[in-house]
C-alpha cells in the first residue's frame, strides 16, 4: 500500500488547458472518491495517475516514488473501468490470472491468489467462464477480482459501478467498501454519482471544470461547501439557491432577493449592497404554519421515512423536507421559515463561500 | 476474375433468399432465379465441359458419355505444366496474404489508435480508396518498367509485391472496422496489468480480431489466386499463375475448351473450400458497424 502525492498536476490537450494546479495528497490506505459532473476531468485525473495519459506539467508519485515518466505497468496500480474491459478471449481464471502471468509469477502461486481471490468475491463457480456469458455484476466482481488478486499498491476505480442497475449499485457499493475495510487498500474511486461519493468515501474531491472545489470528508463537505458549486452538487434534492442583494436592518442583515422575498442571513460581516446567493437544504425549511414566508404546495413527493414538498415560494421553487406524519396536497397554503444558522452565503459573482455556518 | 464473382456472391444470396422468398410473390422468385441461372449458368456449362471431349462440345452433344480424360492430361498430361501453375498460385497467393495482413493490420492498427493529425490519418485512408479505384491496368506499365529496372520481372518476388499493393486498401478499411469494434479500455486494462504496448496488441488485440484476420485474409488470398492482367504481365510461362495458364489453353490455331474447362473447375477448389470455411467471417467483416 501507498501514499499518493498529487503536486500541481496540470493537462493540457493540444492547446486547450483542461486541468490545472491539481494538488491532492491521497493518504496511505485512505479511500478517496472524485466527483463531479461529466467533463469536470476527474476520470482524466485518474487516467493520468494510472499513466494511461500523459501529464503536461506538474508530479505525480505513489509510495513516494516520483511516476512521471513510468509506463502503467511500471507503477504497480490496478484499475476497474466503467466498460470493465475484461478480455473476452479469456475465461475468469485467465483474466484474473493475466497480470500474475506477465509477472512470471509461480503457477502454484498464481493458482493459491486466484483461489483466494475467487472466494473473496464469490467466483469460485463462474473460474472457467468467458466473460460473455456472465451477468453485468458478475462481469463487474471479476474486474474487481482481477485489480484485487495483484495486491497493488493503488487501486483506480472509473465509475465501475455505472453500468449496474440501480439496486445492484447499491449492493456493490457497499460491497466494495466492506472490501476496502478488511484490505485496507488506497484507493481512488471516480463517480459522478454524489450519493456514490457521500457513502463511500474517507475524503470526496469534489471537481468542476478542471479544478478541485473542495476536498473533506463527506460530512464537512455537505454541512460546509466551500463554493456554490459544490453546495449544489453535493445533496439530493438539490440545495435551495436565492439569490439578491444585503440590506442592513436592526436586527442584523437579511436579503432582499430577486423575486422580492426576504430572508434573514446569519451574523456575518457582508455588507449592505453586496449581491449574494443564499443556499439552504431541504432539512433545514420548516415548516411550522408562522413562518414569515408565504408558500404553497406544488408537489409532493414521498420516499417513505421522508417527504419531500415543493413550494413555490413567491414565484421560485423550493424544496422542503418534512416527517411523513405531515399530510401535504398540491395547492395548500403553508408558511415556512429557514433557520438562519443554516444558510450558507456565497459571493454571487465566484460562488466562493463568505460565511460560516454552525 | 470469374471465379470471384461465383464465390463472392454465394454469401451474399444465401442471406437475401429467405427475406426475398418471404415477402416477394412470382416476380420475386422469377427475378431471383434468373439471377441465380446468370451466376451458376456458366459454372455448370465449364463443369459439363470439363467431362466431355472436345468434339462433344463442338458437337453440342447431349446426353454425353461423361470422360475424365481432360482432368489427367491438364493435372498429370506430359505436355501440361499445370500443377506447376498451381503451385506458382499457391505461392503467390499465400505469399501475398501472409504480407498484406501484417502490414495491413498494422497499418489499420496505427489509424485507428494513434492520434495522428487527421490530414494524415483521413488523406492515407482517401488514398487507399483512390488506389482502389483506379483500374489495375493502368499500374502494369510502370510496374513492367520498374520491375524490369530492379532485375524482378518474371519473379515470384514482383508478383507477390504488386499483390499486396492492391490488396492492401480492402485489408486497411476491413482490418480498421475491426479494431473500431475493439474498446480501448481492454487494451488500457492490459498496459495497467503489466503489458508493454507490444505485448497488449499481441496478447489481447490480435485475439480478439482474429475474425478480421481470417476474413481479410480469404478475401486477399481469392483475389490473388484469381488476379489475370498483372500476372500475365510480369511472369512468363515457368512462373504462370492459374488464370495465366487458363487463358494460354486458347492458342493460335485451336482452343482446347475440354482442358480449358478441367483447370477452370480444379482452380475454384482453394476459393470454394475457403469460402466455405470462411463465409460468416466475411459475412460478418464486409457488414460489421452496419448492424449492432
């Protein structure tokens, strides 16, 4: 196993900057998960730390060995891809074998971590199938398979659990985290999928055009989102957003939105005339029939443990949760407040984050 | 060149029959046996000729007394040199295939993986296409001229060359529809596994397309074996291929049609055997990326 040390890593194709002065310190054994929307790099960034694709500046070492100019195959990693891309001219057994091979390892050897392996996920009856006759998770546990049975020192996931379906998703999700407990492997995991991103990881990288937005650990990210891009990615339902203008009043500063509603922002030091954009979750509208803001129901949406409202707001729309005990049509009137310890205030112009919430 | 339009087009009936034979009335099946009757007209008028004497043909003599006189004096008659015209073909046409397919391969490998500028990639591949258009007859010249100036005209050497030139775009285009198919996660997954680049085509790139390879290569190896203008032009008689030999049973003052027709039939036997090993290979490459 192995630290990984990202320095300033930019990309460049031809001439158009797609990545840079990405840093990002990836401790030893820790399970860190990119995300972002389509086109964000983050699958770039993995390609590049597993040498698939060059680097245009800036240093990438595993284990403290510098891999600018390693071959993959030189820096011990292992990868699972979103396609899987097993070779469909050899059975389980060969594919998961395939790396053990090329390394001349011994076949009695070869045989013991293959077994091993095989137990591990299940595949012991599927050893001396072709790939085309496994099932889509089946196919998915032999990709884990093959990265497993090396004992590399970084493993690289792309979106490997993109191709399943929904409930599978959610079975193997766990599965590989329970994986990664008992192996204690690094690993980089890349999804684009935030519930992925918020179940699994140790830390998450959220990233947005080429840049990092924020690292943490799920929990900080979602209760701290350094930028409004990240407060709106990370979250489903997504954030509430209003944007306006600070006004200065006696009982402390409040916004005066775009849609002419008002709402109480939480002690800081923004000053009057400032154009913001105030975000709060689903969790934090209450509401509680004295609110100050007026609202009506437009839909209703229940999960089961939880319900979600959307209101319209003075003309915009907003996303409460509320207890299932609640009982909600389309068209009641309701009043909701946001508590104003829960917002968080973001320059409207950069999205970078001005205050700081409890 | 005939022996080509028989072979080739035995696939392609075999799979429009039953669509045809299903929605077509009488017009349909009329047509269709008129097309068939077109193709396999000729072939069983050369295989009845094949078993007659050559006053029989004259003759017009039917029913016949079936004789296999013609098959033993072009395959062991002391006067014919036909085996040798085989094993000139045979040489030639394996020769040719063999190269084609490495350098075609290699070829489509590199267009269709490496990024090279697309004026380099699109102008090679719209070449290849104008090579392939150009009629083979306007190329024996210079051939003839160049060849002769290298000291290999009337080479097996030359032949072999001119082969692979010509087949060498058909191979590119088919070989590149192969290697589109592939993903190139699998070959990524074997360069992280521990591949040199080399080693990945060779253990999972050229595994997985060797359908391509077979396909590519039947076609190639027809083509040669059928190839007329370009071998009549560079060989004289010790290295005559097939057709070559074929066409030289029409001399001067006779033509023997009863022998002409024995090495007719005996010289679709590699095609016909490679057809029917082949087809759903071709099948499959002459349409791959035309249905998922």
């Amino acid at each position: 196993m192995a630290a990984v040390n990202i320095r300033n890593v930019g990309k460049q194709f031809d001439s158009v900057v797609v990545m840079r002065n990405i840093d990002l310190d990836v401790a030893d054994g820790e399970f860190i998960v990119l995300v972002g929307a389509s086109g964000c790099g983050k699958s770039t960034l993995l390609r590049m730390i597993a040498g698939l694709e060059p680097i245009t500046s800036g240093e990438i070492a595993i284990g403290g060995r510098r891999v600018n100019e390693l071959e993959p195959r030189e820096r011990d990693v292992a990868m699972v891809f979103q396609t899987y891309a097993l070779y469909p001219h050899l059975d389980v057994r060969e594919n998961m074998s395939f790396s053990l091979r090329l390394r001349k390892r011994a076949p009695a050897e070869i045989d013991r971590l293959v077994e091993a392996t095989a137990t591990t996920l299940d595949l012991q009856p599927l050893l001396a199938r072709l790939p085309r006759a496994l099932s889509g998770g089946q196919r998915q546990r032999v990709a884990m398979g093959r990265a497993i049975v090396r004992h590399p020192q970084l493993f690289l996931f792309d979106e490997p659990l993109s191709n399943l379906d929904a409930k599978l998703r959610v079975a193997m999700r766990t599965e590989i985290r329970a994986l990664h407990q008992r192996l204690h492997a690094t690993s980089i995991y890349v999804t684009h999928d935030q519930v992925e991103a918020m179940t699994m990881a140790d830390r998450m990288v959220v990233m947005n055009a080429g840049r990092i937005e924020q690292i943490g650990r799920p929990l900080d990210v979602y209760d701290h989102p350094a930028t409004l891009y990240v407060a709106q990615f990370i979250g489903s339902p997504a954030i509430n957003v209003w944007t306006g203008v600070v006004e200065a009043s006696s009982e402390g500063a409040s916004l005066r939105t775009d849609h002419g509603l008002r709402l109480a922002l939480p002690a800081s030091d923004v000053t009057a005339g400032t154009r913001l954009a105030a975000a709060f979750r689903p969790e934090h509208v209450v509401l509680d029939g004295v609110g100050p803001l007026e609202a009506r129901v437009s839909v209703v949406e229940p999960l089961g443990p939880e319900t979600y409202v959307y209101l319209d707001v003075g003309g915009t729309r907003v996303c409460a949760r509320v207890d299932r005990t609640q009982t909600l049509a389309p068209g009641d009137p309701v009043r909701c407040d946001v508590a104003a310890s829960a917002i968080h205030v973001f320059d409207a112009s950069n999205g970078a984050r001005l205050s700081t919430t409890s | 060149m005939n022996t080509s339009a028989t072979a080739l087009s035995l696939p392609r009936s075999a799979t429009t029959t039953p669509a045809t034979a299903v929605g077509g009335g009488w017009i349909g099946t009329t047509l269709l046996a008129l097309a068939v009757a077109a193709v396999l007209g000729p072939f069983a008028w050369i295989l009845t000729a094949s078993f007659k004497y050559q006053i029989a043909i004259y003759s017009g003599e039917w029913p016949f007394t079936p004789t296999l006189s013609n098959y033993a004096e072009v395959l062991f008659g002391r006067r014919s040199d036909f085996v040798g015209n085989v094993v000139n073909s045979l040489i030639v046409a394996s020769a040719s295939t063999a190269l084609v397919l490495v350098v075609g391969t290699l070829a489509a490998y590199s267009l269709q993986r490496f990024r090279w500028p697309v004026w380099v990639s699109a102008g090679f591949l719209g070449w290849t296409l104008v090579f392939h258009m150009i009629p083979v007859m306007t190329l024996i010249g210079p051939w003839y001229v160049a060849f002769r100036e290298l000291g290999l005209y009337d080479t097996r050497i030359a032949l072999i060359l001119t082969h692979v030139t010509i087949n060498l775009p058909m191979t590119v285009w088919l070989m590149r529809a192969f290697f589109r198919e592939l993903p190139p996660e699998i070959e990524e997954a074997a360069l992280v596994d521990g591949c040199r680049p080399l080693e990945a085509f060779r253990r999972v790139t050229l595994p997985l397309v060797i359908p391509g390879l077979i396909a590519s290569g039947i076609l190639a190896f027809i083509f040669s074996w059928n190839e007329f203008p370009v071998a009549l032009s560079l060989t004289s008689r010790d290295l005559a291929t097939v057709p070559v030999a074929i066409a030289r049973f029409a001399q001067q003052y006779e033509i023997q049609h009863s022998q002409m027709a024995a090495a007719s039939i005996v010289s679709t036997i590699p095609a016909v055997i490679l057809m029917a090993l082949g087809q759903r290979f071709i099948v499959r490459g002459l349409t791959l990326g035309a249905v998922k």
